[in-house]
C-alpha cells in the first residue's frame, strides 16, 4: 500500500549497510584522526595549487589605473608562462628586480627582439615584423604628460614593461629591463569588486594594435 516508504527505507537500509561495511568509518575511530586526515589532504590538494597553478593577490596603488584599481581582487594564472611566453599586452605580476620580496603589477610592452623606443608620449616598436618601427596604439593609457625618452633592446628572456598610468609608474622605464625568471604569472580573473569581475582583465592584442605605418615617414 506505501510502495514509496518501502522505497525509502530500502534506500536508508543500504546507505546504513554501506556505511557500516567500510573501515574507514567505525565507531573506535577518534574524531581527531578524522580531522588530520581532512586537514593533510587539503594541504596536499591547496599547496601545490597555491604555488605552481594560482595565485590571489590584492592591487595596491595607482600605477594601473583605470585598468586596475587600488584593492582589486585578482586571481594570477602562474601555469601558463611554464609552457609558453608573455605576450605583448598581458598583464603581468612580477618580482620587482630591485626587491624581489615586493610584486609588481604591469603591462608587457617589449618582447624578446624588440627594441622599444620612447619619445614623449610615443611608444615606438621595432623588430623583424616591423623593421621601420611602428607606432604602438595604447588605449589603455592613462594620461602621459611627463615628457621622457628611453631606447632598449630586448634579448632573450627579456621584457619592457609599464604601468597603464604612465605618469604614477614605477617601471622600465626607470629600473630597466625585467627578465623572464621574474615573472609570477599574468592577470586571470577579476575577483573584487563584483562590478568589475572578468576574465583575463585588462588583455590587450596589442599585436593587432600596432600600427603599420613607417615612423619615417
């Protein structure tokens, strides 16, 4: 007459059957070694994520503005840069060459076989693609009113970086180039403030970007 409550207490029976066949749950078991054996394997699943995959990271200061803001929650990818290499245009979080107990946060201007020319507020790129130099388009600058002027070329395993605030950044513009074994990893996700949470905030192609046109001319 109660097929349903028959169902159900077949089902409770063969949980119960289950849970009392399996060694792992007796009653003589102290809660503690329950709790150890819970906290060793979220130290064997979280560490190596915490240190070889992501990472989270607070932004502090001005330097990327508007792109990134002061208390902005950030996730950073650190796996990727072990099986590729930084592009112009990633977001970066990198040790500061001058303190490494300090990270930076910048944008990838030059790569390896670029020489990056700075006049005023032009940033010229030229390299094999662009033997003439080319004109990098920066959208995503944030003023540049302090006139400057700085000439690098990039060899293996180095890049040129600046922050999107131009005239509030500490970069290579002023401690020159920073090398690949510095670089943590490049931005992922937007966390916080929820308004502004994404994926891969702050990428730029700016590849695409460049524009073709002889600096000569």
């Amino acid at each position: 007459m109660f097929p349903n409550k028959a169902t159900d207490t077949t089902n409770q029976e063969s949980l119960v059957i289950e849970s009392e066949t399996s060694p792992q749950l007796t009653k003589e078991e102290h809660p503690l070694s329950e709790i150890i054996r819970f906290a060793l394997l979220a130290i064997i699943i979280v560490v190596p994520i915490r240190f070889f995959v992501a990472q989270p990271f607070i932004v502090s200061g001005a330097s990327m503005d508007d792109t990134f803001q002061h208390n902005q929650y950030l996730i950073v990818d650190q796996l990727t840069y072990h099986f590729d290499t930084p592009e112009r245009g990633d977001v970066v979080i990198f040790r500061y060459p001058k303190d490494l107990s300090k990270f930076f946060i910048k944008r990838v201007i030059g790569v390896p076989g670029d020489t990056i020319t700075i006049e005023g507020q032009t940033v010229t790129i030229t390299n094999k693609e662009h033997p003439d130099g080319t004109v990098l388009d920066e959208p995503y600058v944030h003023a540049m009113d302090t006139p400057s002027y700085v000439s690098e070329t990039l060899g293996d395993g180095e890049y040129f970086v600046m922050g999107d605030n131009r005239d509030h950044s500490s970069d290579s513009r002023m401690w020159g180039i920073l090398q690949e074994d510095k670089i943590v990893g490049r931005a992922l996700l937007r966390l916080f403030p929820f308004s502004t949470a994404g994926l891969f905030p702050g990428k730029y192609d700016a590849e695409g970007a460049l524009n073709t046109a002889d600096i000569s001319s």
